[in-house]
C-alpha cells in the first residue's frame, strides 16, 4: 500500500517551501543528503534525519533515523528508533523548519457538524463547499462539542458560559489567521472581533446537520469573509474599485491548518496535563517536549529513567487520544 506525503513548510527558512513523495514497500528518508527522499538544506538536519514508514494495515509513521537535532510529531520529540504515527495535518519539526503533513491515502475520518441559518453571516456551507467528506455514520461519529449546545441554551448564565468558552477556543486561530492574510495587528484584531460578534448574533440559530461541511472549514469561510469584508470597507478611502477582489497572501491554507492544529495541541495538553502527576508532567515537559537527556531528567525528578521514557510514551499516546477525539468533533 502507498501513501502520498507533502510536507509544507508553515514556518522556517524560505529556501524550503513544500515537498511531495511517496511512501510504499521502502522507507521514504528525510534529510540533508541527496539521496532522501526529500533534502532540507540546513547544518542542523542530518544527512539522514527520519524516515516515513508504512506499516502492515496502511498507516503512515514517521521515525528519527539517530539525528543530532531530533524530530518531533505536534510538539512531542521523537525518541531514537521509535516510530510514530502521523495523520493529515500533524505537525513535524525537523532543523528550524515546522512542517505541516497533507497525507493522502491515510488521513483521519472527520466529522461534519454544525452549519447556522443561512442570511445572518456571509458564509454558509453545501455539500460541496465542504471541507472534507461526510460522517460515514452519525452513530459511531456522534458530536461531542457541548459548547454549541450551551450556546443554544436559553439561559443567560448558560448562554454566557458557552460564549466565553467559544472565544477562548478560537480567537487565536482567527486573529492568527488574519495576520498570516498580510493584516496589521489592528485590523486583525478588528477581523476577530467581527467574526467573533457575528457568531455570537447567529448563535441561537446554530444546529446540528451531519450533511453539511466541518466546523473548522465553516469557521474559515466566515474569517476569510470579515477579512474581504474589511477590504471592501476600505475601497472608497484608498481608491480601489469595487469589483477588485483583495491579495490574499500563498499558503493561506495551511497557515489556518497550522492555527487550528496548534490550538488543538494546547487544548490537549491542558486535558492531558490535569490527569497527570506533577512529577510525570515535569518529566515530561523536559524529556518529552524539551528534549532533556534522560540521566538527567531523572536526576531532577527522582524517577528512574525507564519510568521517564514509559511515562512520555503514555502522555503522548494520551495526547493523540484527545486530538483526534477533537478533531472528529470539530474537524
């Protein structure tokens, strides 16, 4: 079985920008050397950094090859000879470089959610505007964002409750997004501040339709809208005539991907970190995502370093449990 892999750079040096390969019977390596199967130019890549793997059952996993800067999948380093599964839109560092994964042939099943009442807002969503397929069963992907729910609610408390919950969840990926769209600090803050109100007017009008399109591309179509918004409201300052339609920066994709798998990160490292042990965590935080050697790791924390290495293991097979639970979710 193949699996087609590219890995866009949403952030480093700019001499790399996106790479395609396949992965099938043999490892595809990634690396500085020629013979990769993708080359990232940089003294802290090494010749040959980590490969992609396919297992038996078609899943795609990503394993450093004994590099001197190590990898990391959404955050987590990458241990030596350990392999790793990665998803659509998982996030890899590698060098100085974050790199968001688009696989094909092994991406997640996302969930459809939540589309409003159409003549509220400017974006509304069909079957095909949709970001992605439909639930192959609303049984088995039954939503869990009880935060619409609240929304919905014809309390006040209630109402508030959700409200504040649902800006607290996105206004980092929206504000982000509109300053990766070329928007000063200002106006991104203005974007945020539409969308977010917009949202909050049409809130009663929310309901579940499994048929219509993800949150998360729904949630990009109403940002994309206040950011065009903002420019046409600017047309008759500056001299642009109306049938002009704003610049809007490459790569804008996978900068909201980026936001909105960054923001799923923190939101699982939070659930996460509340069922863990303070000594685990710190263990963690130094040998998991710090990268600390495990010695001394142990030496700071009391543990053994096997407790050290199986604890890291647990949180980060815990992690990916709640990131994909949200992304099935929220898309």
């Amino acid at each position: 079985m193949s699996v087609e892999v590219e890995l866009v750079a949403v952030s480093g040096p700019k001499e790399f920008k996106r790479g395609t390969f396949g992965v099938g019977e043999l490892a595809a390596e990634i690396g500085r050397s020629s013979e990769c199967a993708l080359v990232l130019t940089d003294p802290s890549v090494s010749r040959k950094h980590a490969a992609m793997i396919v297992d038996e059952h078609g899943a795609l996993h990503i394993q450093d090859l004994g590099s001197s800067g190590g990898t990391t999948v959404n955050l987590v380093r990458v241990s030596e000879g350990e392999q790793v599964r990665l998803t659509d839109r998982d996030l890899v560092g590698i060098g100085p470089w974050k790199l968001l994964a688009r696989v094909t042939g092994d991406a997640p099943v996302e969930v459809a959610l939540i589309t409003p009442q159409p003549g509220d807002m400017e974006a509304t969503i069909s079957p095909a505007q949709s970001d992605g397929p439909k639930s192959r069963s609303d049984s088995l992907y039954a939503t869990r964002a009880s935060i619409f729910i609240r929304l919905k609610a014809d309390g006040s408390v209630e109402r508030e409750l959700g409200w504040q919950e649902f800006a607290q969840k996105y206004s980092r990926v929206i504000a982000g997004f509109a300053r990766n769209a070329g928007l000063p600090a200002q106006e991104a803050d203005d974007v945020l501040q539409d969308v977010l109100l917009g949202f909050f007017r049409v809130s009663d009008a929310f309901e579940y339709d499994p048929e219509k399109g993800r949150f998360r591309g729904y949630l990009k179509r109403v940002t994309l809208n206040a950011i065009r918004g903002r420019h046409r409201r600017k047309r008759p300052a500056v001299g642009i005539e109306d049938h002009c339609e704003p610049f809007m920066p490459d790569g804008l994709d996978e900068q909201w991907d980026r936001q909105w798998t960054e923001q799923l990160l923190t939101r699982a490292m939070i659930e996460v970190r509340e069922e863990v042990e303070d000594k685990t965590w710190r263990a963690f935080e130094l040998y998991g995502l710090r990268g600390t050697q495990a010695a001394a790791v142990a030496e700071e924390t009391g543990m053994s370093e096997a407790a050290i290495r199986h604890a890291k293991m647990r949180i980060t097979k815990r992690l990916r449990a709640v990131v994909d639970r949200l992304r099935a979710e929220e898309g």
